[in-house]
C-alpha cells in the first residue's frame, strides 16, 4: 500500500492557473456560443429516479433537453461578429459562390449531411423512428431510444480505449448486448438502407459540383461520420447523378482518420489536396467544424444556413405538431388499445372502508400489480420447467422482499428463496481485467459520474482515493483524467486484489445459501430496472458454475445494453416508481460484504422505523389484495389472460406514480432511500417542499419527478409526460411567452454599455435572466427603469457546466433602494443594483450571472409599454430579434 501512495504522490503536478488569461476574458467572448451556459435546471435538475440511475454503479434513465438560449436572448454578438456573418451562406447564394473567389479556389469541400445531403425526416433522429419499423428492427423490437442510449454508450467506450470519440456503426451496435453478433450486423445494414431511403441530394449543390467540375475544381467531400468511407460512398451514389459522383475524388469520413473537422481532420484534408489551405473552399451547416475550425487553418470557409430563424422555428413547432396529432386522431386512424380493469369485483366485495392511505395504496394499487407479477413469474417458471429445466428462485433481499410475500399469497404456498446478494457486490466482484474496470465505467452517464462513487465501487481504499482525486482535478478535464489514472498498474492490481477476494467471499456464500448445481436455471426475482445485479452475476459467474442465470423483474428497462435472459412484466423508457420499490422491501441493512463462512455482513439500517411502520401497513394491504383475489377468482371459476392483467398492473403503478390522490401524496412526504454511495447515506425521494421553489427555476415541468410535478397540479403532469413521452424539442420561449425587461449596464469606470434584455417567465411570476460575469467588470442592473418594487429571489455566480459556484445576493451595492430581506423598492427611476465585481481568477472557464425575481410593482402602467417595439410600435414576438431598434448604447 504504501508503494503504491508513494508512486501515486510522484505524478502530483502543481496546477497552472493562469490568472492572466483569466482576467482578460472580453464581454463578447462571453457569449461565444460554446460557452454561453444552458439556463439552470435544463439538465442539472434530474428526475428522481431509480438507484440504478442516482448511483454509478448502474446507470439508469434519465431524461434530459439542455439547450442554449437564443441568440435573441443574448448580449453583444452580432455586432461584434461581422467576419463571422460574411462567412454565412444561404441556399441562393450557392449558383454564384465560386464568382466570389474567381479563379483562386483549387479545391471545393462539401460537407455531406443537411448540405450535400438531406433527409425527409424533420430531424436526423427521427431516423431512428423510420428505422424502428424496418422488419428486422421490428422482430427484434429495437426503438429510437435503444439506438440513440446505444450510440451514447458506444462513445463513452471508445473514449476510455482509446482516448477517441470516433466511432463506427459497427460500435454502435455492439451495445446491443442481448443480441447476436449476426443480428447486430442485419440491424447495421438496416440502418444504412433506412439512411438511403430517406435521404434526397440537394440540387442546388448537386448543379454547384457541376459547375467546378468544369473550371476544373478538385470535388471532396469531409464528413463527421461513424459511417466509414465505403458506407457514405454507397449512400451517395445512391443519390447522386453518375457525372456528379465521379466528378468527386476523393471521400474523408472522421471515423477513418480518428479525428473529427473540429480537431485534426482538415489538416489531413490540406495536406493530402496538395494546394494551400487559402485555395480550399469547405461549405457545411455546422457553425463550429465546418466554419470556425477550417477557418483557423486559413481555409475559406463558409457556414451553410439553410433556414432563417423564423422559418427555423416554425418548422421545429411543426414537428413537435407532428408528434402531438396522435393525441388527436380518432380510430382507426390513431392507435387506441383498450382498457382493462379486472379487480372491480374484487374491491366490490371487500370492505375497504375507511379508505387509509395503507388501503388504498397496497390494497387498491399495488396489490393488483403484485397479483400480475406473481401470475407472471409462475407463467415463467412452469414454462421453463415444461422445457426440462430445474429452476430455482431467488428474490433479492431487500427489495424483493414484498415480491416473495405476493407470490406466496397467489401460489399459497412458498415460491422460491430469499437471498442477500446486492447489486454493489455483483459489480465489486466483477473485475478481473481492465476491460471489466472500463465495462463498468463506460456504463456510468456522464450526469452520475462522481468520482468517489466510481472508486468506492471498485474498492479503492479511501486514502488512495483521495489521492487520485486530488491528483485528476489539476487537470483541466478532472473526470477524464480519473478514468486514465484507473488504468495505472499499481492501481488496477489493487481493484483486481480487492476484487478477487470479495468475489471469493460472495462464491462461498452461494455456494452455501443457493446449493447450486450444474444446469440449473436460476431466476433472479426483483423489482428491476436495468437487470445489474444478474448482468455482473453472468459475467463473472456463469461459466465457472455452468448454470443459466435469469432475471424476472416487475419494470425492466429498454437499453440495448440491459442484461441478456431477462423479462419484466412492465417494460418502460423511464424509472419513476420508487415508491413502489421502497414499499417492497424488508427492514434490515444492507449487504457490504461476506465474511470468510460466506455469512452476510448487513449494515445498519439506516431509515427511520416510521417509515418502516408505513411500509408494513401497506405490505398487509397487498398481501391481502392477493389473498381476496385469489379466493375470488378460484370460488367464481373466473381466470385471466395474462394480456388483461399486464396493462391493468401497468395501468396502476402509472395511475400512482403519476396522478396520486391527496391520501398519498400526505402518506408518502418525507419518505426516503438509501444512498450509501453518497455522503449522507440517504435522501428524501420526493422534497416536496422544494418543489415549489425548484419550478421557479426551471423552464418546464419536465424536469421535475413525478410526485414534484403532481403537487403543482396535473396540467404540470400532464406537460410534463407529453414533452418526455414525444421528446419534444421545445424551447423555454415555446412554454411562456410573457417576459419582463431588464436594463443593465456592463462595464468598468471607464466605459460601459446598456443593453435592455428580457427575462423569462418561470412559476408563479417568477422571472429568469442570464448576465455575462467579466472579471473586473461590474454589472449595473437599472432596476427603478421599469419597477417600483420588486423580489430578488436569487443571484448566483454559474460554470459553463451550470454548477453554481457563488450566491452574489450579499455583493449587491444599492442606490436609492430599500430593501428588507427580499424585497426592494426602488425610490426613483434612477434605482440602480450594482452586483460587484468578484474574484474568480481562480477558475478557467467563463463564468455567468443568474438572477431570479418577481416583479411585484412596474414603473409603467401597461405592462408591455416598456418592452420593445419594432419600427412600427408594435410589441417585438420572441422570433423576432431583441436588439432590433430596441438598444441603447452609451458611454461613462
């Protein structure tokens, strides 16, 4: 141990932090649109959701859209970029853009995608949607979502191989994990055909190749693509005419080379043309890799707009329209499936009065959910036992607990085994090389990635941990640099030794406790959701005892990368029943380790005996739901198909976890989960309390959890499902269209400038603004312009990651204002905030202001008077440019 703290300590490199370069930060740059920060709460405020997801020892869904603000909504850049706009095209600039160089182009570079090429589709992701209905994809049930989480996952591995972000197809597809290798590639060739099918050659560029054709102009094509060179050339000679494909010479696809347009890629492109970069002329869409970054290497480039922002954004609604219409067709035409409700004579008959929230939770919701899984894990087991298996079921304490009681009931008589293996031992016993160590990370999202989890799940010891950490975060991509450091031999031959002898321990105690024997067919019974527990149980065990391993659960997720040999009664996207699983399980600690007997070491039980006094109650409830069912069904000779039972239990955990009755959003306030890989142990799983403070700073209740959005009312619920259920790409501006101004002025003593800006409606009158943070400079909110009286909620200093890193509501210097506590009255129209100037030289990256307020008296009686107006006096719509003969300039 102390080799390795002494070879670790040696690679500690002092930070360079250079304050200089800090502190020269131009107002304009900050609104360069790479750093320009996401409004806060788009993608740092998740939903709550399964452990799988809140701890990076699994992973599992969340959903997040994290846009920037517009353009319109921002400071500075337009006036300030005039190089960059000339370097703009249109689609009726293309027949005229070689007049503009004359003869000194040699080489004419296209990008391929939504410029040489385009799709019928509204967005390249609604590919996936095409493709899901291709036969292949559909008998092997792949979706939109399966392939984009695949394509993300496929990044994150190829990163930690390799240190690259450029994959291929072929790397996409091997996340599907569950699938053979035959059918990964029949899925592959799918998608390539799905891409030729929807995809059109735009003619305007088709007739430009012709026309430098013949002034003799060398034609290729450079294209960020995980399709390799023979791929793309397929697709384009499928699409082009035959004289325009032979006119191009020459295909570069980023996958080939390693190396994305945005790095590396066109210094290959100039070196292999043969001609200075000043005699290359590239044209594509993207703002980034097809115009600023071959620009820095001298080449003319120039950045293909296709629409206008006002066409940009009526088109981005029409699609979301497109989306929403199958909430409005009428059968046949829509998909209607019906609604089953098998437990009405059930709940007739019982005496369910008073109706106790333990009654109406267990009994009413859970326990037909129960009914349903019992039903479907004995369908499974008599199916495999009829194909000459010798199943053995294990339900895995602590949240199966509940599972094994309801099977019970339904079967009247024991149903398999209760067994202590937990998910974070699975994986802990997992690695025996360093592709086990990067399996297990490439499957952390990089919004759970925390580094002490990640090295407590590989066993690190604390002291070694808080080395490397200390270690990764002088460098400017600390999580990166973590993930390298793994690799250090010193440290994988610690995760292999600690490994080994966990996994020793766990062998011994199944050994013991399951009896296992060779060609056995073990189901693992569980609430689900990405399937971990049985995933690393696989890999580690499967071959080394010979015998099948499968997971039955109750929600399952649909990732590529979920666990092979599993089946759930519910299958679904998202994890929002947490509550259910929390009412499932057991009161004892959980398990952290075995000892050398192979016994079980539990922890301590960590949440409070209330609550485990309510979980019982409504265990009760399920179990005699089951029970009264049973007997019901059995006396009145009524069975069910399991096609009725699966949407009706479905229908109840949804009815629940999303549009709870008063009884149950009380019953379950305060409720909470452990978190043993976090600090605290544990966390509340629904702060209600904070909810309403949360929605005033977040653009939409989709990124709020279930329960949070019920307290704010269904019509939050009901917003909220329909963006997550349709993914629709919609902006804050889309949600509200009422909007407060804001005049600041930005500066030092010397000189500054006024800018009048909206702020964006949130909750509850709630406004929220961005304001570019400058070291050195001050910003002046001129606050008496247009209220009388006002409520600053909150000011905060933010990263470009959104991570708040000051609250500045104590920095604020007054004049002619008064306030107390929140609220300020401004005493004139010349009521001024100024937020003071801070040092942040200590961090790299730009920082932002984001202010939170209410307007509670305005300056003006009509409340648009003091926004702006166009030329004619009329009030500017969000599509409209804000600076457009609304700025004031001036300077002090």
């Amino acid at each position: 141990m102390q080799l390795i703290l002494k070879r670790l300590a040696a690679k500690i490199k002092q930070a360079d932090i250079d304050q200089q370069s800090s502190g020269s930060l131009r107002i304009e740059d900050m609104f360069d649109p790479a750093f320009v920060p996401h409004i806060p709460g788009d993608d740092v405020y998740q939903f709550i959701v399964h452990p799988d997801a809140i701890c990076p020892d699994g992973g599992g869904p969340t959903e997040k859209i994290a846009k920037l603000q517009k353009p319109v909504d921002r400071l500075l850049w337009h006036d300030m970029r005039d190089t960059y706009h000339k370097a703009q095209i249109n689609a009726r600039d293309i027949p005229s853009i070689l007049n503009r160089f004359e003869d000194s182009v040699k080489v004419l570079s296209l990008d391929c995608f939504d410029t040489l090429l385009w799709r019928k589709t509204a967005t390249p992701r609604d590919v996936f949607a095409v493709l899901a209905d291709n036969p292949d994809a559909r008998r092997l049930g792949i979706t939109p979502h399966q392939r984009t989480s695949a394509a993300a996952r496929a990044y994150r591995a190829k990163s930690l191989e390799n240190g690259s972000r450029e994959i291929d197809i072929g790397d996409i597809y091997r996340s599907f994990t569950s699938l053979s290798g035959e059918e990964r590639q029949l899925l592959a060739e799918a998608e390539i055909r799905t891409e030729m099918g929807v995809c059109f050659a735009f003619s305007p560029y088709v007739e430009l190749i012709r026309l430098a054709h013949t002034r003799g102009i060398k034609i290729i094509v450079v294209s960020d693509t995980y399709l390799r060179e023979d791929e793309l050339r397929r697709l384009l000679a499928r699409h082009l005419p035959a004289d325009v494909m032979q006119a191009i010479s020459k295909i570069y696809c980023s996958v080939d080379y390693g190396t994305s347009k945005s790095h590396a890629l066109f210094q290959i492109v100039i070196k292999e043309s043969g001609v200075p970069a000043s005699q290359l002329l590239h044209i594509g869409d993207n703002s980034v890799s097809d115009a600023q970054a071959p620009q820095k290497l001298g080449v003319r480039a120039l950045h293909f707009l296709p629409f206008d922002r006002e066409l940009a954004d009526f088109l981005r609604l029409q699609h979301a329209a497109s989306s929403l219409i199958v909430l409005d067709q009428a059968a046949p035409e829509a998909v209607v499936l019906p609604c089953y409700s098998p437990f009405r004579p059930i709940f007739a008959v019982a005496n369910l009065q008073p109706y106790s929230p333990e009654t109406m939770i267990g009994y009413m919701s859970f326990g037909p959910v129960l009914y349903a899984y019992a039903r479907f894990l004995m369908d499974e087991v008599e199916a495999l036992q009829q194909q000459g298996k010798r199943v053995k079921v294990f339900f895995l304490l602590r949240d199966a607990y509940l599972l094994s009681a309801a099977c019970e009931a339904y079967a009247g008589k024991p149903v398999g085994k209760l067994v202590r293996i937990r998910k974070f031992v699975a994986i802990a016993a997992s690695f025996k090389t360093r592709a086990d160590v990067d399996y297990y990370i490439s499957g952390i999202k990089p919004e759970f990635d925390d580094l002490h989890s990640t090295a407590k799940q590989l066993l690190l010891p604390p002291e070694v941990t808080e080395l490397l950490i200390r270690i990764a975060h002088q460098s400017d991509d600390p999580k990166k640099a973590f993930h390298q450091f793994l690799h250090d031999d010193d440290v994988l031959e610690l995760i292999f030794k600690n490994s080994f002898a966990l996994r020793a321990r766990l062998m011994g105690y199944m050994s013991r406790e399951l009896q296992l024997e060779e060609g056995d067919a073990i189901i693992l019974a569980d609430t689900g959701y990405n399937g971990r527990t049985q995933e690393y149980l696989v890999r580690t065990f499967q071959e080394e005892l010979k015998v099948d391993i499968l997971g039955r659960y109750v929600v399952s997720s649909d990732e590529p990368y979920r666990a092979a040999n599993s089946k759930a009664l519910i299958t679904s996207p998202w994890w929002n029943y947490d509550l259910f699983e929390e009412c499932c399980a057991i009161k004892e600690g959980a398990v952290v380790d075995y000892d050398v007997d192979g016994d079980p070491v539990l922890g301590e039980i960590i949440l409070s005996d209330k609550q485990y006094e309510k979980v019982a109650n409504v265990q009760a409830e399920c179990v005699r739901f089951i029970n009264d069912a049973r007997t019901f069904f059995t006396k009145a000779g009524v069975t069910h198909e399991y096609s009725i039972l699966q949407p009706a239990a479905h229908a109840a955990l949804f009815r629940h976890a999303h549009m709870p009755i008063e009884a149950e959003w009380e019953f379950f306030k305060g409720f909470e989960y452990e978190d043993r890989m976090g600090p605290d142990h544990k966390k509340t799983l629904y702060p209600l309390e904070s909810a309403w403070k949360n929605v005033r700073c977040l653009a939409s209740p989709y990124r709020l959890g279930a329960y949070e959005t019920r307290s704010l009312g269904l019509d939050f619920t009901f917003s909220g499902l329909v963006q997550r259920r349709f993914q629709l790409d919609l902006n804050p501006e889309d949600m509200n269209v009422r909007f407060s101004p804001l005049k600041v002025a930005i500066g030092d003593r010397h000189q500054s400038k006024v800018f009048l800006l909206r702020a964006q409606h949130l909750h509850d009158g709630y406004f929220s603004i961005m304001l570019p943070y400058v070291s050195g400079t001050s910003v002046k909110m001129l606050l008496g312009e247009h209220y009388e009286c006002l409520q600053i909620e909150d000011i905060r200093v933010l990263d470009k990651e959104r991570s708040v890193c000051k609250n500045m509501l104590s920095s604020l210097d007054l004049e002619e204002i008064d306030h107390e506590g929140e609220i300020y009255r401004c005493l004139s129209q010349a009521s001024v905030a100024t937020i003071r100037p801070v040092d942040l030289q200590q961090f790299r990256t730009p920082r932002y202001y984001h202010m939170i307020f209410r307007p509670l008296v305005s300056r003006a009686s009509d409340p648009q008077a003091s926004l702006p107006r166009n030329k004619g006096g009329k009030f500017m719509p969000p599509a409209q440019r804000w600076f457009t003969g609304s700025r004031d300039s001036e300077d002090s």
